[in-house]
C-alpha cells in the first residue's frame, strides 16, 4: 500500500462521523448536495459537503441550517405533534381553514368554479368545499363573513368574475412601500399589501373580513395618493352549466274500436340549449349609460345657444396622425348651417429621395379643396356634416347598448360643445379605428359673418431664411413677412439662443427650436428661431446665445436689422435679386451634376424637365416678367364652367379621362395638364432622350478598336481620352486601344 492509498483511508475514516444526515431548513432541504469535506468556521472541524457553512454539532447548538445559516424553529423529535403543519391552499391560492383537514385524493377530472372563491377544479372538491362550509355555518365557525356587496354592483360585476378581497389599486408615483400602505390603511384598517409592481405604481392588496370590494372601493377614493382602484378579475369563468331537462317521450295514440274524434296532438315543447348562454364579462361592453346621455343633452342645449350667437357660421377641423408620423387634416367651414367648404391635407414624415448634392427634400404632402358641387367627391378625410349632425349620431350612439370588447368615448371641449362621442375596439392596442364623431377643435364665427378663411388667391410672402454670416446685415421686408434665422448651437451645455428683440416692428412666432445633428448625446445642432413683421417701420432682431439663469453677458449675439415697408404689392428689388441668385446657384449644380451623372431614360427626361422649367423661371425673372399672364386662377376657372382653351388638342380626345388607369381625371389634375401645376401655360411633352452611355452621343471610339467589351464591372471612374465615366474594365481597354495607336511597331498582329 503506497503512501497516496494511507492518506485518502486516513481522510475518509476522518470524516465518517460527519456523514449523518445534515440539519437543513426546509428550502435546503429539497436540494442536493455533493458528499465533499469542508471546514466548519466555528469549531474548524469537518462538514459532509463543501457547501455547508456549519458542521452537524455547531448547526444543532446554535440552531441554524447547515447551508444558508438561517435560524431553525426548536423541534423535539420524540413530539411529533408539536411539528408545525403544512398550511393547505386550493387553485386560488386561498388557504383553507386549518380543522377542514386535507382534500379528497381522487377526485374526477372535470373542471367548474369552486365555491367560497377557491378557484377551479374538480366536482368532487367542490363537493368537499360546500360540505364543509356548511358544517362551519351549522356550528357557527362562519362568523365574521365578509359583508355582500349591493344588487347594483353584483349585477354589474357577475359572481365568481373577480377574486373576493382583493383589489387592484394605482399610486402615485414617488412612494415607496411603506408609505403606500400608511396611506391605505388609514381609509381601510388591516389592509395588507400583497404585491407591489412598477414601483410601488399597481398594488395587489387583500381586504380585511369585514370589508366587502364596493365598500374598499368607495373609501379609497378619499385617498389624495390612490389614482384609480378595480377589481382583480379572472378570465374565462364560466356559470356552472345548469342540467338538461328532457321532456318524456309521447306515449302513441291508441284508437278505440268505436270512431270517435281523434285527439288533438300537441308537439313537445323544443329542448333547452345545452350550451350555457355567454356571460358578461367586465371588460366588454355595457348598458346604456344614462349619465352620458344627459351629458349630451346640456352640451346640445348650449350649442343652441352658440348657434343663435354665430348665426350658423363656424369651422371645426379634424385630425389624425399614426404612431409613426404620417396622417392627414380636415377642416369643414359651415355658413348658414349650411357646409359650403372642404379642405384636406396629408402629411408624412417619411423624406423623398434626392441626388447626390441636392438639398434635402421635404415629405411629399397632398391636399385639396372642395367647394360648391364638388363638396363630398373625394373619399378622404371627414365627412361634409354639420354640427347638428354629429349631434343626431352622436344621440343614437349612447341609446343603444355598448356592443362586447368595445369601449365608449364622450369629450367635450371647454365651450362644452361635442368633440368626441365614438366606440373603439379594446382588442386593437395601436390606431383602433373609432366608429362614431370624433373631431379635434371648432372654431365659432360672429353673427351674419361667414368664418374667417384664408385668401388663398393671393400670393403668401416667400419665407426668408438667414444664418450666421448675415450678422450686422440690413434687408428690406414687407408686412407679414416670414424670416427664419438658422444658427449652429449646442443646448447640452446649457447654451442656447435666446430672443431679445424689442421691437414692435418685428416679433418672434412661437419659440426657438433645436435640431441635433445626429442621435449621439451632446451633440450639436442648428437651432432656428422663425419672426414675422407685424408693422411698417425699422426694428432689429437680437438673438443672444447665453445661459438663462447666468448673469454673465451673452457668449455670442445676433442682429439683423429689417426696413418694413406696406403690404406686398410685388417683388422687390432685394428679394428678387436673392431669387435670381439661387436659382443662378441651383442650375449650375444641376449642369455640374449632369456631367457625372448616369441616368435611366425616365429619370433623364425628369431632370431635364424640372432643369427647362428653373431655366424659364430664370428667365422670366431677368426679363421683369414674373407673374402668369392672364391665366386664371382655380377656383375662377371652376366657376367659367371649367372650359378647355380653344385651339388646345389631348392625345385620346379628352383629358378628363385617363387612359393609362381607366378612371376619370379630377378637376385639379386637369387644370394642371392646362395650366401647369403653378398656373402657367402647358409645357410641351419633352422628346424622349436616350440613355448617355460612354462613347456613345459625345465622343466616338475609332473604328479599328471594335466593339467594347460585354462583360464589364459594375464601379464608375473617369475614363481616359475624354471618354466620360464607365467600368474599370473600359478604362482597360482603351487604355490598352491606345498605346497601340501610340506604338503600332509594338502591336500584337
């Protein structure tokens, strides 16, 4: 026997004594453990495993476990009966009553309600549960039964629908627990909170047995911390479904010798429906809400009144956005209660694609107006009713029942005139669609005078738009001007640009905005701050680029000094030099951008339509001639009966029909095939071009070189010889083209 063989015997037989079984609690206990020496810290002897913390005798003379040190209760062995007992629970969680004993073992295998709010389960435990409850009312055990709630409230909330005692209760946000639970127990005594979720936000907590859900629910609402309490309801509970009742079979008809009048047969009454009826379940539907109902009765008595004051004039608009940045706008204008205009708009969120060196590109919005006979002829948008339409469906949506998943919405605005009076699908989360009236704002106009509109036919001033380098300038503007100054900032420094013009000239409209440059934090921005000219005169506009709360001067200051003249009457000279030089700027990167370019035939044709159209506009603007020439607006062609010019022909006959979609044009895609889409004379059809491919339609490659090579790589260069832009392998081979032209000596025959 080697030496390795001595030590391993000599540590096993040290060990020996501490193989008995170990003293655990019980969650330890369920565990398992590998049979390893450890130390015991406190006496430094030997342990069974490596896990344990204390050996056999240190753990049973301090009465902790072995594991995880936690006190033991004192049990003696040799008492069985003073073990503590397992506390029993049914499906619910709700314990049962200590003396009732252990459930029945075999039980069957349906599945109905229990009584006493124990949950589901089987026949033959609800059999026991009903047997020993009334064993506890028999001899009085059941006193001190929690109080029911009202008719009222059980025919609202249907037994066995929610757990009994409990409650679901919303905080506000802050508290901690034990400030949670002051707060409740001082409207309910002995309140206790089972479970705490999103901060202390949503507690779970179980009533005292004195008080029922109704009473808890109406005393928290005193409470100046509790937001909201419900119910804590169960899905799917179902009646217990009540037993069929089967009618006897009729007995046949015997017929007597002699004939007398046969009986007259009665069928058998039909069978009841097995199937029990649906239930009502909390969260669906409802009946019709009173309250609501004369909620819209004083709210349609005051619209009465404003509707004598307005004389039937007002404007209300509607407006609907998605979670991800599109939607659109409707304004209806009502003159003599009377619908006498639409207007749409959408919006997108989404950028157009641009070229390479072309300024970014606003979303592509669409809109149009509806005036006269043309009221209602687009799909989009809101509906042409008045005030006292919305009101009539309004009326019929609250006197009728709430249908199943569906909830109700009832909003006035602060005139206490109707907004919203709609039904939503509870199981959409995001843009459930509404069935019924939902508008955003209405605007009252004064009486006999139609509501305020927009001049649309009259040209809106050009934005002006300013950034650094305009410091210390002087411009000339006109009344209700739009001037936007774009400055480079950065507020995470706790800088940023603050208004501190003090002119009656000029004033600021709305407040200073910042855009990061990118998603990183700290980073910097443009931050653009939009005035407007109110009055004729001479103003300065000071931005100042500081900290607010510092007293310290600004670390940067910006003026722009504007002479306003009277309302705009035309162009001035300033402002049209500024239009003729960038549209100078803008057609020159266009031209540049055209020499590196590769287009396809459709893209070709666009850009030299839109480059035709900037090189008129050019044009006209040197000449002195900038406005339509006598073209009629849209709304005076709309009411000369929408009339072609005479002389004018339409492939395919008429223009008010499509024929690439099969579908009749609207009024305003006609007028701009006549007009042009800014009021102007029709630009003739542009020829379709070719595709610019190099060599071909600038400069020729020689006729001994062949043709080019057809398998080419998909990159773009320069290519040699004032050929243009192609492949790498293009380049290569007139390269290689000519250096054999250079030295025809050298050329392979």
């Amino acid at each position: 026997m080697n030496k390795f063989s001595l030590l391993t015997l000599l540590t096993l037989l040290l060990a020996l004594p501490n193989f008995a079984v170990a003293k655990l609690c019980t969650k330890c206990s369920r565990l398992a453990y590998i049979q390893a020496i450890g130390e015991c810290p406190k006496c430094k002897g030997f342990t069974s495993s490596a896990a344990f913390k204390l050996c056999k005798k240190c753990s049973a003379k301090e009465g902790k476990c072995q594991s995880c040190l936690v006190a033991l209760d004192a049990v003696n062995p040799k008492a069985p009966g003073k073990n503590p007992k397992k506390v029993l629970k049914g499906p619910s969680g709700k314990p049962y009553p200590a003396h009732w004993g252990a459930p029945p073992l075999r039980q069957t295998r349906d599945l109905r309600p229990l009584p006493g709010g124990y949950g589901r389960g089987s026949g033959t435990l609800a059999r026991w549960i009903q047997q020993n409850l009334d064993k506890d009312a028999a001899s009085g055990k059941g006193a001190g039964k929690r109080p029911t709630v009202s008719k009222a409230f059980a025919a609202k909330h249907p037994q066995n629908s929610y757990a009994d005692g409990e409650l679901l209760v919303g905080m506000q946000k802050g508290l901690d627990k034990d400030a949670c639970k002051a707060a409740l127990a001082g409207a309910i005594p002995g309140i206790e909170i089972k479970k705490s979720m999103f901060n202390n936000t949503i507690l779970h907590v179980t009533l005292p047995a004195d008080v029922n859900v109704e009473q808890a629910m109406e005393k928290l609402k005193s409470v100046k911390s509790v937001k909201y309490s419900e119910l804590n309801g169960r899905v799917g509970i179902q009646p217990v479904p009540q037993p069929i009742q089967f009618q006897p079979v009729p007995q046949p008809i015997q017929i007597q010798p002699v004939p007398r009048p046969a009986p007259e047969l009665v069928a058998p009454p039909p069978r009841p429906d097995p199937v029990a009826p649906p239930v009502f379940r909390p969260g669906g539907g409802g009946p019709v809400d009173k309250a609501k109902v004369a909620q819209l009765k004083k709210s349609q008595n005051t619209w009465e009144k404003l509707k004598e004051e307005c004389g039937g004039n007002y404007t209300y608009s509607k407006r609907w956005s998605s979670w991800v940045g599109f939607g659109h706008t409707t304004e209806v204008v009502v003159a003599n209660n009377k619908v006498v205009e639409r207007r749409y708009k959408s919006f997108s969120g989404r950028p157009r694609l641009v070229a390479p060196d072309q300024p970014p590109a606003k979303p592509e919005n669409k809109g149009w107006i509806e005036k006269g006979e043309e009221i209602g002829s687009h799909k989009q948008g809101h509906p042409a009713k008045t005030l006292d339409e919305l009101y009539k469906e309004a009326a019929e949506i609250l006197g009728r029942p709430v249908p199943p998943f569906q909830r109700l919405g009832l909003r006035f605005d602060k005139q206490g005139l109707l907004l919203a009076c709609y039904t939503q699908d509870t199981r959409i989360a995001d843009d459930a669609p509404t069935k019924g009236v939902n508008i955003s704002s209405i605007t009252l106009g004064k009486g006999g005078k139609k509501p305020v509109q927009l001049d649309r036919s009259k040209p809106i001033p050009i934005n002006l738009a300013f950034t650094q380098s305009s410091n210390g300038r002087t411009i000339n503007s006109i009344v209700g001007q739009q001037i936007s100054i774009r400055l480079a900032g950065n507020p995470t420094t706790g800088f940023t640009w603050n208004d501190a013009t003090k002119s009656e000239v000029v004033k600021l409209a709305g407040k200073v905005t910042h855009r990061a440059s990118n998603q990183l934090i700290g980073a910097p921005g443009i931050s653009t701050a939009t005035f407007e000219t109110m009055a004729a005169g001479k103003g300065t506009i000071v931005l100042e680029y500081k900290r607010p709360w510092e007293k310290n001067p600004p670390a940067k200051t910006f003026k722009l000094t504007l002479v306003v003249g009277g309302k705009d009457t035309g162009s001035s000279d300033g402002e049209k030099q500024a239009e003729i030089k960038t549209l100078e700027q803008r057609i020159a990167k266009m031209k540049d951008f055209a020499k590196r370019a590769r287009f396809t035939p459709d893209g070709h044709q666009k850009f030299q339509a839109e480059l035709a159209d900037l090189e008129k506009q050019l044009a006209a603007l040197k000449s002195g001639k900038g406005g339509n020439g006598g073209v009629p607006t849209y709304e005076e062609w709309i009411a000369g009966g929408k009339k072609i010019p005479a002389g004018m022909v339409f492939a395919g006959g008429s223009p008010w029909f499509n024929e690439r979609t099969g579908q009749r044009r609207q009024p305003q895609e006609v007028y701009k095939m006549i007009y042009g889409a800014k009021g102007g004379a029709v630009r003739p059809a542009p020829v379709k071009p070719k595709p610019i491919k190099p060599g071909i339609g600038r400069k020729p490659f020689p006729k001994h070189w062949g043709p080019p090579p057809r398998l080419q790589t998909k990159d773009l260069r320069p290519l040699p010889g004032g050929y243009g832009m192609g492949s790498s392998t293009l380049a290569g081979w007139i390269r290689k083209n000519m250096e054999r032209d250079k030295n025809p000596e050298t050329a392979p025959d």
